[in-house]
C-alpha cells in the first residue's frame, strides 16, 4: 500500500518520531501527551471543533522532523526591536539566545531550561490549552524539539521579537516548537512572535505558546502568521491570568495555506483583564480557522474579544469563540463583537460566538454580522469623486479600524498594515491614508 | 450647462421618474419641490450616478457631455456634487482623509498637481470657521456621531472644498434648526456664481427665504408639473400641491 493511501500516515509518522526522539529530563510527561494524543487522534469533522477544517489530505502524508537549519529569515517585523530572537525549524539560533539590553528580561533555550530543572519545566507543561478538541497541543508537548524559555521579572521597555521560520527544502517536513513566557508580578513585557517562512514546501508547523501573567503583571503578546502559501500551522495560545494581571493579545492571521490558531485563556483571580484583538485575512485559497475559549474562573474578571475576518478569493475563515463564566463568580463582565467582510462572491465566513454562564451576576454581550462592503458608503465616496477600486479598499480598510488602533506599538501596527495592504488592491492609495 | 430630456428611471422594478425635461443654464439657481415620493430624490440620485436605480428612457447632457454614460465619481470629478438627504456615516475613514482625496481626485482629473498639506489645511480651516464647525470634526469618522445639523454642514463644508460646477442639494434644509439653516444657506449662497449653477430639492418654502431661487419647479408623479419663478414657491406654501394635481387633471 502506498503512503498516499494510508489514511492514518501522519499519525502513524508520528509515532515514529516519537519513538526515535532521544530521551531527556521530561519525558514521562512527554509520553503521557502522546498516548492521550494517539488515543484521539487526528481531528476530523465529527469534532464540534473542527467541523469546518477538514484534514483527511494532511492526515494521509507521513512526516519527518525539520532538520536543524542555519538560514534565518529577515522579519518584517524586525524594526520593533533591536535584537529579535530566531528559532529556525523550532530551534533557537544561536542555541544559547539572550538578550542583554534588559535585565528585567532573561531568556534561555527551552532545551536548556530542561536540563537545568526538568521537573519545574514538566510541571509547567500540562496546560489548559489541551482539550480534545485542541490535540496539536498535545501532540506539541510530545514532540516540541525547543523553543525559549521566557522570564520577565520588571518593565521591559522594548518589545521582544521571536522570529519563528520554518526553513526546509522537503515537503514532509514538520516542525514542532513551543515557547513559554513567565511575567512575574507587577512586571510587564511586550512580546511579538512572527511566523514566516515556507519557501514553497508543504510544511507543517505545531506551535505552542504558553503566557503566564502573575498577579498585576500586564503584557501585549502579537502571533502574526505570514507563512507562504503552502504552509499548514496549527498554533495553540494558552494564556493563564492572576489577580489584576492586564493582557492584551493580537492574532493576526495574513499567511500559510491553512492556519488553525487557538487561544485559550483562563482568567484565575479577581481583577484579571483580558483584550483580544484577532485580524483573520482569506485571501487566494487560503483556510483560516481561529477558535477562542476564554474561561472566567474567578469574580471581578473582563475579557473583551473583537475579530475582523476579511475572506477573498475563495478562501473561507471561521472564527469560533467561546465565553465560559464560573459559577460561584460575581462580576464577571465580557463582550464578544465579531464582524466578517466577504469581498467575493465564493469566499466564505463563519462567525459563531457562544456563551456559557454558569453564575448570576454577569454583563455579557456578544453580536456577529458578515457582509458585503455596504453600497450606500461605497456610492457616497464614489460621489465625492474617489476611484472604485481606492473607495473599496479605503472601506476594507475602515472596517479594520478598530483593530488596527488598539496596537499600542506604532512600529507594528505600522509593519502589520504594510503587509496587510500587500494583499488589498488599491495599496497606493492606502498607503498614501496612513 | 445641464440638460435632461425626457429621463426616465425605476426603482427596484418600480417606475419612479416618468420623463422628466428641466434644463439648467450657467449661473443659476432652481428650486424643485413636490410632495413625499414624488421623485425628487431619486432625480438627483440618477443625475449623481447611483448605480442600482435603472435608466428606461431620456437622455443627461453636462456640459456637453452624456452624464448618464459617466460613472458616478467621474461625474463627481467634471465637477458635479450630491448634497445627500441622508449622508452616510463611514467609521475608520477619517473626514479630513475624505475631503483631501475628494480635492485630490479632482485636481488630478483636471490635470493639477496634488494640494499642498500646508495649503490644504489652511483651507479647510478657513471653510469650518465660515461654516461655525468645530475643528474636532477633521479627526472624527466621516459623520460619525454627527447630529442632522452637523451632517447637513459638513455636506455644504465638502461643497465648498470641492467648489463643484453643478451643486445638488437633496433636503439639505430638512432637520434644521432656524440657526443651522442660516449657516447652510450662508455656505450656499457664498458659491453662486456665473459659472456655478444650483439645485435645491426641499420641501419648504423655508430654505427659498435665504437662498433665492431663479427658478422653481413642482414635481410630482415623477415628472415636473409646473415650473415658475420664486412667486411659485410662495403659493405652493400657501396652496399646498394637490391644486396643482387637480389643475393637471381638469
């Protein structure tokens, strides 16, 4: 029987990775991730979940490892910050990266966090991130070869840049990384991971971020896909909040062939704030798949969603979130607002908001619309004399508003709509608003 | 300057305008008024190029050219202007992006080079003092959280940027307050003009008080009914339309 014909390959590929890794320091729960994965196995569309994500094509080719590679790709995003961190095919480069301008910062390899006190890391592994329904995470913490290992221990003035990029001349290759982010109380960090790369092989990505914000910590974390079009990343985001910790989160979705971001978030104690803010862009072929959970566990905690899904082309975006308010909490308060913008008539969107409450005293709202650009803007900039095709994407542009304002760092909101124009017509005119 | 020969249109499947014939020369001001529904708006909606509203019949010259065969922003751009009834309120693009573009676009339709950013702004600024708008405007969502009023005033501030050959003003009197209505009558009359013609859709006499017209025409039924001189106006306040409808009939 060939590959192409073994439905279960990757699955079986694996296990085989599996099974070939050389041991280290944490692997009973490494062993204890990949048997509850192989009991589950790949997702299909039975899953509530992933219902609209179809993997039977990906689930059908085995995988090897990324190898070890030294290229490291230029990120758009580079002008952020002085001395970006690259992790080359789930490997940090250098292996020993640091960044020495900051000592409220101290970073280290998670290979290197490993060895050192692998119990402490194990215990820092299981996580809320791994529901059935999200097995990536699962499969990551079996398989991630590294990653970073991220302390921030005071107010770190400049943000940090980890640029991730899949580098390989094979199309089987998979690349599992993860790294952790520990802002300890009262300090505060900005952190930007960029995901790029491809090089026109159809490579898999299984990525993990864990973010950890301990009482009054307050941090602005970025996850910006800009894989190339052949690319399918599975990228897992568990956000975990104490007392009066303040997060704000971007997920921002410009690449890849198939993305599925997750972000899970559970806020812990009284006073936790959480702002997410995900920018969902179909454009070609491309599948994007953005599923939120956010868990309110404790009295006195906000979170605030705002996606924007724009789909053209025939690509389709979908953007599940999920609000869970505690019983036995008091005041909780959360606003879901998801709007999608469909600019052809064979893309596709699915926007499905969803609320779980559990207690009495909550202020929850949400509300979901797709459409069309609205014609009665359109006619009134085209009366005022301003070309079709610049009216149309000065409206596409419009509709990102929101969004786009609630970047704090202008380097990146500037670096992020410069790309986000690349893939909008009328960028001249664009450009020329800013 | 605009010539509309038996102009016929519907509306979602519906005949709205039944032949309309109004011509407009250079310099002039014209008042069209007529009951709820009778087709003013959708007139002055068909003359500015609204595409979902569907020509049947007649012809539109401006300036010699065919306006109907025109889209709606190189119309905008050979200097023809819609005051909305209803302007539209657009989040995200901001007002004084709009009325930069909007100069811009016509500037270089007319061969011209970009306005200045220095020129531009100074400007604008002069054209808010004259029309009592607050500078806050220019950083705010084109209309957003605009009053009627201020949304009235910032169609007339748009009109005086763009200084347009052929200015239709649908209802811009409707929603006004006594003050507003003077400050947008003030804006309107500093634009007449012997290049320059006006026309002026409302429902009131009112508006005419402050802005006179040359001519004043009565629709309804989707075709002009009567056409006159200001005295028309004045009787229609006091007459009511339906003598004329009667008149029409016997």
């Amino acid at each position: 029987m060939s590959a192409a014909r073994d439905k279960d390959a990757a699955l079986r590929s694996f296990e085989a990775a599996w099974h070939a890794r050389p041991g280290d320091g944490i692997a009973a729960t490494r062993a204890e991730a990949m048997r509850r994965f192989l009991a589950l196995g790949l997702p299909s569309p039975r899953d509530e979940s992933w219902r609209h994500t179809n993997l039977r094509a990906l689930a059908g080719r085995p995988f090897a490892d990324a190898e070890p590679a030294t290229p490291m790709r230029a990120s758009w995003l580079a002008g952020i910050c002085a001395a970006p961190i690259a992790i080359v095919n789930g490997r940090p480069l250098p292996a020993a990266p640091a960044r020495t301008d900051d000592p409220a910062l101290s970073i280290e390899s998670l290979r290197a966090s490993i060895d050192r006190d692998p119990a402490s890391l194990a215990a820092r592994l299981g996580s809320i991130g791994e529901t059935e329904s999200e097995r990536w995470a699962l499969l990551n913490r079996a398989l991630f070869v590294d990653g970073l290992h991220v302390r921030v221990t005071g107010r770190v003035a400049a943000p940090l840049l980890i640029v991730h990029s899949a580098e390989t001349a094979r199309d089987d290759a998979a690349v599992h990384s993860r790294v952790i982010v520990d802002v300890a109380a009262g300090a505060q960090a900005t952190i930007v991971e960029h995901h790029l790369g491809g090089d026109g092989h159809a490579t898999l990505v299984n990525h993990t971020t864990q973010l950890h914000l301990a009482p009054g910590a307050s941090a602005e974390h970025y996850r910006v896909f800009s894989s190339d079009a052949h690319t399918t990343h599975f990228d897992a985001l568990e956000i975990t909040q104490a007392a009066d910790s303040r997060c704000r989160q971007f997920t921002i979705a410009l690449g890849g062939a198939l993305l599925r971001a997750n972000l899970s978030g559970r806020l812990d104690a009284a006073g936790a704030e959480h702002d997410s803010y995900s920018l969902l862009v179909g454009h070609g072929a491309r599948q994007v798949d953005c599923v939120n959970a956010i868990v309110h566990a404790a009295s006195r905690t906000t979170s605030r969603q705002t996606a924007r899904a724009l789909a053209a082309g025939t690509s389709r975006v979908v953007f599940n979130s999920r609000v869970r308010v505690e019983a036995g909490t008091a005041g909780a308060q959360s606003n879901q607002s998801c709007r999608g913008l469909l600019l052809s008539p064979t893309a596709e969107i699915d926007t499905r908001p969803q609320l779980e409450i559990l207690a009495d005293d909550v202020k929850c709202a949400h509300g979901a619309t797709t459409g069309r650009l609205d014609p009665n803007m359109l006619f009134y900039l085209l009366a005022r004399g301003i070309d079709r095709a610049a009216a149309q994407t000065l409206l596409i542009y419009a509709f990102l508003d929101d969004l786009l304002t609630g970047m704090s760092i202008p380097g990146a909101r500037h670096a992020i709509e410069e790309a986000l124009i690349a893939e909008l017509p009328g960028a001249d005119l664009l450009r020329a608003y800013r | 300057m605009l010539k509309i020969s038996q102009l016929r249109a519907n509306v979602v499947g519906r005949n709205i305008l039944k032949g309309v014939d109004l011509e407009i020369g250079a310099g002039e001001v014209h008042a069209i008024m007529g009951p709820n529904g009778s087709g003013k708006s959708t007139l002055v909606q068909v003359l500015a190029g609204r595409e979902d509203y569907e020509i049947t019949g007649g012809s539109v010259s401006f300036d010699g050219a065919d306006l109907l065969a025109m889209p709606p922003e190189e119309r905008a751009r050979a200097g023809l202007f819609l005051g909305f009834q209803y302007p539209v309120e657009i989040p995200g693009v901001n007002n004084a992006y709009l009325l930069k573009a909007a100069l811009n676009a016509k500037r270089k339709a007319a061969g011209l080079a970009e306005v200045d950013a220095y020129e531009f702004l100074s400007l604008i600024k002069a054209k808010m003092k004259f029309m009592g708008m607050d500078e806050s405007f220019l950083s705010r969502g084109v209309n957003e959280g605009f009053s009627g009023g201020e949304k009235k005033r910032n169609e007339i501030l748009q009109m005086l940027v763009l200084e347009p050959r052929l200015a239709l003003l649908d209802e811009t009197d409707s929603g006004l307050d006594i003050d507003a209505l003077k400050v947008v009558a003030k804006g309107v009359n500093s634009l007449r003009a012997a290049e320059r013609s006006i026309v002026l859709v409302t429902h009131y006499q009112r508006l005419l008080d402050y802005v006179e017209p040359d001519r004043v025409h009565v629709f309804a039924d989707g075709r002009i009914l009567k056409s006159g001189d200001k005295t028309l106006a004045h009787e229609l306040e006091a007459r009511g339309y339906d003598w004329l409808r009667e008149e029409r009939v016997a």
